[in-house]
C-alpha cells in the first residue's frame, strides 16, 4: 500500500471552494500533502492547501500540467475540463472520480438521459437544444405547463432552474440548451450519500431531508435523519446503490431525490463530490463526509456512516440588499446556544443569496433541534458592512 500520510504523496484537487476547504481539515488531520487548482487567489483552500496554484478549471493545458504533477486527482466542482482528466487516466494517473462518470454528470440533458437508459426513476423529461426549440414544444402541446426548467449546463444552487407556468415566462430565460421536467407534486425532497472505493467497497448516510427556500431554491435546512418512515428510507438507500453502481463513481456522490406523494422515490440529480446535504456529518457522524471522500479516493477502509447523534444543518446564505465586506451579526449570539456550531467558508464578499457558511445544531432530540436551527435561522444575519 501507499504511503500516503507525513510521506512525498500528493493529492490534487480541482477547485478551491468551502467544500476543498473542508476537505483539507481531513488531509491536515492525517498530513497528506495537497495542491489546489482554482480560478480565484481569494479562494477559500488557498491557506489550507500546501500547495496553491491559479488557474482556469475548464482549460485543457491547466488542467493537464496541474495533473502531471500529482499522485491521484480529485475534484471539489464538477465543472472542470474532463478531456484534460481522460488523458491523465490514459497516461496512467489515477483520477476519481473518473473523466467518465463526470462526463455523464456534467450535463443535465445527459444525467436524467442515463437515468432512462438505467431504468432508474426519475421525472419526465424532453431535452430542447435551444429557447425557440422549446418554445416550439410548448406550441406543439409536447410540454405541458407548469414545468420545471433546467439549463443542462452552469446550474448550481438554484441557478439556472425555473418553474415555467405560462408561456411569457420563457423570455427571462437564458437561450441555452436546456431540459424541460414533470413538475413532481412530492412530500420531501431526500438525499442520500454513497460511497465507494476502487475495491468496491460501499458504504450509504442515513436518508437526509431537506427544506428548500421558496423563493432562492436553495436549501434552507438539512435534517438528519429524515423524517420519513423507515420502509421509505430503506427504498430511498436501494435507489441511491442503485445510481452509484451505474455511475462507477469512486468518492461521495450524493443522490437527491422526490419522495412523491404516492410514496415512489424519484432521482432528481446528483453531484460526485462532497455535498451541502452531507454537512451536518462534521458534527453528528462518525466519520464525516469529507474524510470519507479522502478514505474512498485512496482506496482505504471506509468509516463509519453511522451518526452519533442528530444533526441539522442550517445554510448562511448573504441576506437580501447587501453586497460587499462580509459581516456575520449576532454571531456571538448563536454561539451561546446548546449544540450550535457555525462554519465560516472566508469568502471575504457577500451578495444575495451567495454561501458563505452554515451552521450545525446537534441534539438528541431532533425537533429540539429543529427548533434550535429555526432559531439561528432567524438570529445570524450575513449582511455588509
């Protein structure tokens, strides 16, 4: 085996946000020596890292002599230039996840497109390469409003979806390629997190439910464990093993999910990396999800997916109006709270909507602890100076 800790390995990893952030606390605790690849030198990762590079993401000849000078190569955002990463593997560089699984990932046309060839469920869809395409669609009764719009490409954080309700609302939208969806009348949207390591052992998170902010399409509170019946949990946990073992991922790939109202389990989207719905593991799990993605990449033994105690975690998003210097008012005050643990990303600038932190609460009991989140909710303001 490697020696991978206090030794001359290096880890690459592809994007410096929050979620490489987090993930260099775990190469820290275990002194895996790291180098980071991102577009911005105000990248949070820059001071964790031990070695910071900048750079383009999606530029072949960036990405490729980044590669070259690493062991294995991981990825922190999805969008990053796969072709750069299949010459890597073919040069024998290992890469996880694979150019291959981001490929079928990277866009969403595709994504829900090897769910229908997977037979795994999902909503309806129609993928329309362009705004007149789908406007022509809309004419031709092929799409039925209201329906759910998604940029194929670029979308994240309730960016780039739209529910479309009559015909006028198509000229916001951006003229790109783009997938029509079923709007699903569902209970609770759930997420399950998978991992897996080149030996093919795999390990599932307890089922998560999130709350989504009406208006930012964001979510607004992750709940571990859901709160849903354990028959439906166990349903959700197939489909999730069922979406790794077709993707051949190796690392965390999180499986969101519809539980609609005739109770079916539905695979909405997925993202093959560290995820907002696995935040709360830092403090409530056994094994966090960031660690976890480290074990799976180098091929080491899982841990524990179990949770020591339930958590939920609250996203601190910059509040409406404010846009510049970040300022985190009342943090002292959710400080004192029992269970509180705020996670602040170092983006030194806020704007509406954007993710700047967010906050666990644990307690043994969960809708104390619901309680408590509502509360830091509606306590800690991101706002500017």
């Amino acid at each position: 085996m490697t020696n991978y800790f206090s030794s001359d390995f290096k880890l690459g990893i592809l994007g410096g946000g929050q979620l490489g952030k987090m993930m260099l606390y775990e190469t820290r605790k275990y002194d895996i020596f790291t180098h980071v690849l991102d577009p911005s030198f105000e990248a949070p990762s820059r001071i964790s890292s031990n070695y910071f590079e900048k750079g383009d993401l999606m530029d072949f000849d960036t990405v490729y002599n980044f590669g070259k000078k690493v062991d294995v190569l991981t990825i922190e955002i999805e969008n990053v230039n796969t072709k750069a990463l299949a010459k890597l593997e073919k040069e024998g560089k290992k890469v996880y996840p694979s150019a291959k699984t981001l490929e079928k990932i990277q866009n969403k046309g595709t994504q829900k497109q090897f769910y229908a060839d997977h037979n795994i469920p999902t909503s309806n869809f129609i993928r329309f390469s362009n705004k007149a395409h789908l406007a022509e669609g809309i004419t031709s009764n092929k799409v039925k409003l209201p329906f759910v719009w998604k940029s194929t490409q670029g979308g994240y954080d309730g960016k780039g979806v739209s529910v479309i309700k009559s015909g006028t609302d198509l000229v916001k939208l951006p003229d790109t390629e783009c997938i029509a969806e079923e709007l699903i009348n569902f209970k609770n949207e759930l997420a399950v997190i998978v991992v897996r390591n080149p030996s093919g052992e795999i390990k599932t998170y307890p089922v998560v439910e999130m709350e989504f902010h009406p208006e930012a399409n964001q979510v607004e509170y992750v709940i571990c464990p859901a709160r849903i019946d354990n028959e439906i949990a166990q349903k959700a946990i197939e489909v999730a093993k069922k979406v790794s073992e077709a993707f051949e991922h190796v690392g965390v790939l999180a499986v969101e999910m519809f539980h609609t109202q005739d109770d079916a389990i539905l695979v909405n989207e997925v993202a093959p990396r560290p995820h907002n719905s696995g935040h709360y593991s830092i403090e409530a799990s056994y094994t966090n999800q960031f660690e976890q993605h480290i074990r799976a990449i180098l091929d080491l033994p899982l841990g524990v997916t179990e949770s020591k105690v339930n958590g939920i975690m609250v996203n601190l998003v910059g509040e409406e109006g404010h846009t510049g210097d970040v300022v985190y008012k009342n943090i002292e005050n959710i400080m004192k709270m029992k269970g509180v643990t705020p996670h602040i990303y170092g983006k030194k600038q806020t704007r509406p909507f954007r993710k700047m932190g967010h906050v666990t609460i644990v307690d043994e009991d969960i809708t104390e602890a619901r309680k408590i989140a509502e509360k830091v909710k509606n306590t800690i303001k991101v706002i500017s100076k």
